[in-house]
C-alpha cells in the first residue's frame, strides 16, 4: 500500500508502472493498427506490439514525455517491424492471448481488391512507410520524419517525390483498368 | 489528383480504418499484456529495437504531472478489511470466529509506544499470497495523503513534517530481505538493528527517491536534517515485514522498532477501532447508502456482497455503489448490443446522477474509487473511456465480476459456463 511518495526502491517502480500504464492506454490501439497495417498475418500484429511496449518498458527513462512519447513508440515499432521483416522474428509468449484473439477476429484478407494497396505494394519501401504514416497515419511530414529518423525537409522533398510515384502508378492502373474493360466491351 | 487526394485514397483503402478496429473485443487481451510486460525481469535482449539515439524536438518541453494516487480504485475492490476511526478503550470482548481468523492471518503485532493507536489496517489477497498493511498514529487521525511530483520535480501535497512524524506503517508481504535499488540509483546501505528477537536491516535515508528522466536517474530529496524517511525489514514466518516512519534520528527510528509487540488475537482485535468490532447492521447501512440512487429493476439488496469484515463505511459504500452501477452498466452494455436504445438512455441518465449518490461524496476524501465511478459514469455517451478504449472493459475495474455481474459478454459466458459446470442454476438476469 504505497500511498506516499516516500518509499526508495519501491516509488519508482510506481511511477514507472503508473507512466507506462498511460503510455500504453494512450498508444496501445494505434500501435497495433500501425502493425496490423505492415504485418502480413494479423497475429504478427501481436508480437511487434508486445515488444514494442517491453522495449518501452524496459527503457522507460529513455522514452520522451507528451506527445514526442507516441512518436517514440512509432519509431520503436518501426524498428521492431524492420527486423521482423528481417526474419529476427521473436514469438514472444507475452503476446499469446494476443494474437489468439487477433487470428480468431481478423482472419487472414484475401488479397487485396483495393489498387491503393495494390500500388503501395510495388513501391520502394521508403516510399510506402511515407506514404502510408502520412496518409494513413495521419502524422504531418515533420511527425513522420521524426519516426524515420531523417529531417524534416528531406521528409517533405520525398513525400513529394512518393506521392507523385504512386499517383503515377495509380494513373497507369486505372489505364489498365479502363483498357481491360474495352476489351471485355469488344469481346462481348 | 492532389497531395490531398492522394491521402484520402490511402485513408479509404485502409483496411483498419477507426470504425473496423472499434469492432475488435480486444481488451482482455490488450490488458493481459500490459499486466505481462510489467511483469518482465530486466534484460537487453530487445533493446536494439529502441530508436537510438532520440533527440526532443522541443528540449523546453516540460511533461505532464505524475499522479501517484491513479491505482487506489483498482486496489479497493480486493480489500478484506479497512478500518478508519478512533483508538478503541473498550473492555474485553469475545470475537467470532472469523475475526479471530482474520486476526491470526495478520503478523499480530502492535505498536505500543505511548498514546499511539491503530488507524488503519489493510489486507488484500493477491497472488503472491496475503499482503497486508496498518498504519499507526498519535494525535489527531491523520488523512489519506497523495504526493505528486510534477515535471519539474517539485514535490507537492506532503502532509508537514510534524504530521509525518505521527504515524507509523507497518507492512507485510512475500519477499526477500533486502532493499532492491532502481536501476542506476546507488545502493542502498543498510544499518543493522535488533527487532522482535531477530535482526533487520534500516535503510535510513529512504526519503530520498530515484526517478527516471530522459537523462538518467536523478534524486529528489523529500526530507532533511531532522526529517528523515526511514524503512526497517526483516522476516517472520516466511514473510517480509516492513517498518516505515518519518522521524528526526536514528535513534527514535530504534524506539518506535522497540514498541513494536507481538500479541494474541484478542488483544490485538481489542486495539482496533470500536466499529470494527461492533458487528454493523450490515442490511441497515446497505438501505441507509442507497438513499439518493436510482436503481436499476434487476436490483435486490441481497446483490450487495457482505464480505462480513467489511464493516468499514468506505468499503460498504464501495459494494453498494458497485453493485448498482455493476447493474447499469450491463444494462447498458446489453442495450447497446441490441440497439435498446430507451434502455440504454436509461442507464445512462440513472449514471449521471452519480456525482450526487451521498455516500460516494462521502467517500470521496477516503480514496479514488467516487472518482471512477463519476469517471465511467462521464464516457457512457462517449461509450469510450479514452479515444479508441472501449468503456466496458474499463467498467468491470468496479469489480463487477467479482460482485457475481460481470458487464463484459465474455465474462458472463465464463459465469454461466462455470454455474453450469459446478451445477448451480444460471444466473440469466440481466
């Protein structure tokens, strides 16, 4: 019953839990949306979740306050799912009940019908993780740099260049798109 | 097409967007991991995943306040016993035998220094075993205390140093003897000294506190010269007791270890407060409590569990509150489900009459467990304790499935699957 803050030893493990647990009521959700976004099994949502918050954890004193917090968590993750993609995949039993309930929910999409995603897809990965943490994320150029680790200028200039790459790529699908629908038309 | 465009085809083709992520029932799961990595012993083996080195956009930035007071509510829900009040100088009295059993479960020690007296006693059962805690004074009772460091490291809201030196806790709990210093704090030096026929360990400048910053660890000193915060620990039966006081010196650190007795059960039942005691009209306090709140049809006094030591008005208001707003809560829960809307309506106007239920404002300079109620009584338009967290799951912090009403659809298949396994009929209520 620690009421006061008087105790050695036993008041940082307070604090930390108290801080961690609003860090992680905060930005649990979007974290988890950001890897389902990224992960190609639902399941390993989970995971790059579960380690994102130990290396919170586990390096409270290091993770910034107010909102510099959530783009930390970000960039963790990003670096979390970047070894994942690696295959430095971890497993992590934390993640168990986790990733049960994300694979009886979410079960595995077919592949994607939207030529957004399908255009994403084929896109450098620079490119897609700007796109997306601005598009889909919603975080202004100078956020998103700050996740990348890159300045906010050279985030801006790439944008521009990404958003112009995937308007073109988009431009050509719906080309093929509209080609393939004339020759339906003819064959009929 | 236009950055713009651009991002709002992204947003469209989005397969999580905000309304398909509402949809998951993920808070047990969410909630089993947060308890899972808190739980998770040191070690380096994730740290390369962290984004080093990170550098504040805004160094000036200054953070938020660090409340300390935030787990109370969670913890009230587990208590077995709390008594608040004056020193009993009551004659002998024969106990039952369940408050000689709750006695016994406890260390059976007292302080018996002049003119002190017990104020308060606190045991909860957790996994670890029984963990329990009494807190000690003399003079005037002294109040709950909530200190709060803000992000400059100001302390505030500390009882005066005349206050502090009137009270004593004692602590029990599994564990080991030894002071565990956070990580990259100095360890601590411990003093030997003689308690209850063994030897402990005082760590006698426990005042000071290491808190985490971006740049290290960095101490706050909460006393001084003739204020010293100091801890004794030591081992009884297989369990860690803890000593902790503000005193001037070392010495009457020593003195207040010396008053420390061990008594039997009768004795140390007679030094408790006289309502501990005197068994409550448990029905009457129930009916007199609920004077103010609208209920629920499902309601029945016999809802309200009587733990039989409870007979702390804290506690008693806190099961009486829970039990009704346990009650609104799946009603409401179940209303949104089917699309009841009048029901749901319902549920929610009878909760935002809480702020005015009298026993919670009573209770309200006691502890956090008002503050939760009006707190997830506020986000049921919303039906969103935070942006994006489902109420429900929030809700059953209540303790709603340990009153026997559980809020979450989940929980109540569990209940039902159990009655049904041990035999008892359903609960089906609403």
């Amino acid at each position: 019953m620690a009421r006061n803050a008087t105790a050695e030893g036993e008041l940082p493990r307070e604090f930390a839990e108290a801080r961690f647990s609003r860090l992680y009521e905060d930005h649990e959700r979007e974290i988890l949306r950001y890897a389902l976004r990224r992960s190609a099994e639902p399941q390993d949502a989970a995971d790059v979740v579960a380690e994102t918050f130990l290396v919170a954890w586990r390096r409270l004193g290091e993770v910034p306050v107010g909102e510099e917090a959530r783009l930390w968590l970000y960039a963790t993750a990003r670096r979390v799912l970047a070894n994942h993609q690696r295959g430095i995949k971890r497993r992590t039993r934390l993640a168990e009940r986790l990733r049960e309930e994300l694979r009886r929910q979410l079960p595995l999409q077919p592949a994607s019908d939207r030529p957004v995603l399908d255009a994403l897809a084929g896109m450098a990965d620079a490119d897609r993780e700007l796109l997306m943490l601005v598009g889909m994320e919603e975080f202004s150029p100078s956020e998103a740099a700050r996740v990348l680790g890159i300045s906010t200028m050279a985030a801006r200039t790439r944008l521009h260049r990404a958003r112009r790459r995937l308007r073109a790529r988009l431009g050509e699908e719906w080309e093929e798109k509209q080609r393939n629908e004339i020759e339906m038309g003819e064959a009929r | 097409m236009r950055a713009r465009e651009i991002d709002l085809k992204l947003q469209e083709a989005d397969r999580f967007s905000a309304q398909e992520m509402e949809w998951l029932e993920l808070g047990p799961a969410e909630a089993a991991l947060a308890e899972a990595i808190v739980t998770e012993p040191a070690d380096d083996g994730t740290a390369e995943a962290a984004p080093i080195p990170w550098r504040s956009a805004d160094r000036r930035r200054r953070g938020r306040l660090l409340g300390l007071a935030g787990t109370a509510a969670a913890a009230a829900a587990a208590v077995i016993l709390l008594v608040l009040g004056g020193g009993s100088q009551s004659p002998p009295r024969a106990y039952g035998a369940e408050l000689v059993r709750f006695a016994e479960s406890t260390p059976l020690l007292l302080l018996e220094g002049p003119d002190w007296r017990v104020q308060n006693v606190f045991q909860v059962s957790s996994r670890e075993g029984l963990e329990g805690s009494m807190e000690f004074v003399t003079g005037p009772p002294i109040p709950y205390e909530s200190t709060k460091i803000s992000a400059d490291y100001t302390v505030s809201g500390m009882a005066p140093k005349a206050v502090r030196q009137r009270k004593v806790e004692l602590s029990w709990r599994q564990g080991e003897l030894e002071f565990p210093a956070p990580p990259g704090a100095p360890a601590v030096r411990p003093v030997e000294s003689p308690v209850l026929g063994t030897t402990g360990l005082v760590n006698p400048r426990a005042e000071r506190l290491y808190i985490f910053t971006r740049t290290g660890e960095r101490r706050i000193d909460l006393g001084g010269p003739g204020d010293r915060q100091m801890v004794g620990i030591w081992k009884e039966g297989g369990r860690l007791l803890e000593m902790r006081a503000w005193v001037s010196n070392f010495a009457d650190f020593k003195e207040r270890l010396n008053w420390l007795t061990k008594v039997d059960s009768e004795t140390w039942l007679d030094a408790m407060p006289a309502k501990v005691v005197k068994a409550a009209d448990h029905d009457a306090t129930v009916r007199e409590m609920l004077k103010g709140i609208p209920l629920p049809a499902t309601f029945r006094p016999s809802r309200v569990p009587d733990g039989g030591l409870t007979t702390n008005r804290y506690q008693v208001g806190a099961a009486v509150t829970g039990t009704v707003s346990c009650l609104w809560f799946r009603q409401w829960g179940q209303a949104r489900r089917t699309g009841d809307r009048a029901a749901a309506a319902e549920a929610e106007k009878a909760m935002a009459t809480s702020r005015r239920w009298p026993i919670l404002r009573e209770m309200a300079k006691d502890g956090a467990y008002p503050s939760l109620v009006w707190q997830l009584a506020a986000a049921m338009p919303s039906g969103e304790w935070r942006r994006g967290w489902r109420l429900l799951p929030h809700a059953e912090a209540l303790g709603c499935a340990r009153q026997g009403i559980p809020v979450l659809p989940w929980k109540q298949r569990r209940q039902n699957e159990r009655a049904e396994i041990s035999g008892r009929p359903l609960d089906l209520r609403p």
